[in-house]
C-alpha cells in the first residue's frame, strides 16, 4: 500500500491506548506527572519490539505500565525520607451523595485517587492486582502475568488488598457524623459565630492552605477561627463535597468565581485538620462540580 508507514501505524495504536493507560497508572502512583512518565516509558519500550510479534497490544502495553508502576513504588518504599508534606498530592473531588460503596467496584471507585493513603497500606503487588482488577476489570490470569504469579495467587493478592482497603472504610453512619459536623463548621463561619467556631475545632488542629505562593500553616483553634471567619464573609454559595473521600466543601464568591476547595478530618466530633485549596491553577485542574443555583 503506498505511503503506508508503520511507525504512523504503531504510534496511532499506541495512542488509542493511552488515556486508558494514564488512568491505570494514574490510580497506581497517585500522580498524573508520575502517570505520564509511566506510560512514556511503555511508549519507548514499544519503540523497541518488533510490533507484528505483539499479538495484544493493550494487554502487552498495560503489562509494561504496570510492571513501571510497580518498580516506581518499590523505589518510593525504599527511599523513606521522601516527604509528600510540601507536595500537594492530586486531589479527587465529588458531589458528596452520603452513598456508601455496595460491591467491589463500588468499592475501589469510592477509594479514587486518594492513593497515598488509603492505597499506601498495600505492596506495590496488592496495589497493583487490586486497580487492575477491581478498578479495571483486567482477569487475574493477566495480572498474574505481570507479577510472575499465578491466577490463584493473584486472585489471593487482590482479595487481601480488598480486605486491608475496606478495613479503612468508616462505619456506615460516621460519614453522617462528620458531614455534620463540617455544616456545623460551615454554618458558625458565615454567621460570624466565634466561640461556635472555636468549639468545632479541635484545639490543636492545623490549617494547611495551598495558594500560588506556596503554603501555609496554621495551629490551633482561635488562629485558625479568625481567618476563617474572614474568608467566610466572601463565600456567596457553597456545595459540600468529598475531598478525597473527606467531608469538605467548595465555596464560590461574586460573579461566580470559585474560591478555594476545603478538605476536612474530623475526629471525634471535632474538625482535626483543615486543608484549603486557592490556587488557581490546581482549582481549574480539579474538574470542580458546577456551582448550585
């Protein structure tokens, strides 16, 4: 046939299969820059084969993501003094529902993206078998493959994965408790309320905010009231979220612009901890909901 290149023709196929591989690498690592570099990788290993002996190439290319992915995390696990402190990690955010997960796909979906802590409690091979298969149906004989185990062994690995992922679940009515406690929260802070605000807060909590600057934080219940108390007079609507699987809210102000997305840990009945986001270019790369009417 002429003018048939089949480099075009590889690239063209490759690139079919990339946005599926970016969202497995991206719920493995818990990054898209990391996800990215994953599935690059794959891309220059392709390179390297003699295309016409893949028979399948999604399967071959997502067994050489996942085996990228696996050696990423091990590194992580080998160097310690890495800190995710600084670093904002990649934050999954919903219409909070109050649905609780009901089946295993269910399941995986509510853990999102929130990889470096839920998912952080797995080996590298757990976390693997668990997004492939619960996350992406791929049949355990193929994940088998990628790890050099069995498909019984393998179906083993993402059944204990499941069990150590659901043992972080909350009871089916603390997700309740906490969405209350943060409408509490919300309802003090546009009512100017101090001493309302003071008694949500947990007298140690720390406040971290993300702005374009950089990051700051804040201890302690009365200096962290007073700026929310400031903040709040801007807010002209509100939606309350989940944030990575916490209760949280997002709050606009005049003409519709989105202020920031807040993230809230509440521990027995207080509000332990405050993560604020106001940076413009994280907030437009969160693919907010809209704002309600």
């Amino acid at each position: 046939m002429t003018g048939w290149d089949p480099n075009e023709v590889l690239a063209g196929a490759f690139e079919e299969q990339r946005e599926r591989l970016v969202a497995v690498a991206h719920r493995m690592l818990g990054s898209r820059v990391d996800a990215e570099d994953a599935v690059q990788e794959a891309w220059i290993r392709l390179a390297r084969q003699d295309a016409a002996a893949i028979d399948n190439l999604a399967g071959w290319l997502t067994t050489v993501v996942g085996r990228v992915c696996i050696d990423v995390l091990r590194s992580r696990k080998n160097r310690p003094e890495h800190s995710y402190d600084d670093r904002l990690p990649e934050l999954v955010v919903t219409v909070d529902g109050g649905a609780a997960p009901e089946d295993d796909a269910m399941l995986a979906e509510s853990v999102g993206l929130a990889l470096l802590v839920v998912l952080d409690t797995l080996t590298p091979t757990e976390r693997l078998a668990f997004v492939l298969h619960d996350m992406f149906a791929v049949p355990f004989a193929e994940i088998g493959e990628i790890v050099g185990r069995s498909a019984d062994a393998t179906k083993m690995l993402a059944s204990r994965a499941r069990r150590k992922v659901r043992a972080t679940s909350l009871p089916e009515e603390e997700p309740r408790r906490q969405r209350a406690v943060v409408d509490a929260f919300l309802a003090a802070a546009r009512n100017g309320d101090f001493e309302g605000l003071v008694l949500l807060l947990d007298p140690q909590v720390t406040w971290r905010t993300y702005h374009p600057q950089g990051v700051t934080t804040t201890v302690g219940a009365a200096e962290v009231a007073e700026p929310v108390l400031r903040g709040a007079r801007s807010m002209t609507s509100v939606l309350p979220v989940l944030v990575d699987g916490k209760p949280g809210f997002v709050a606009w102000g005049a003409k519709g612009r989105v202020l920031g997305v807040v993230a809230c840990t509440v521990v027995d009945g207080r509000i332990a901890e405050l993560l604020t986001v106001s940076d413009r270019k994280r907030l437009d790369a969160m693919g907010l909901p809209e704002r309600p009417e």
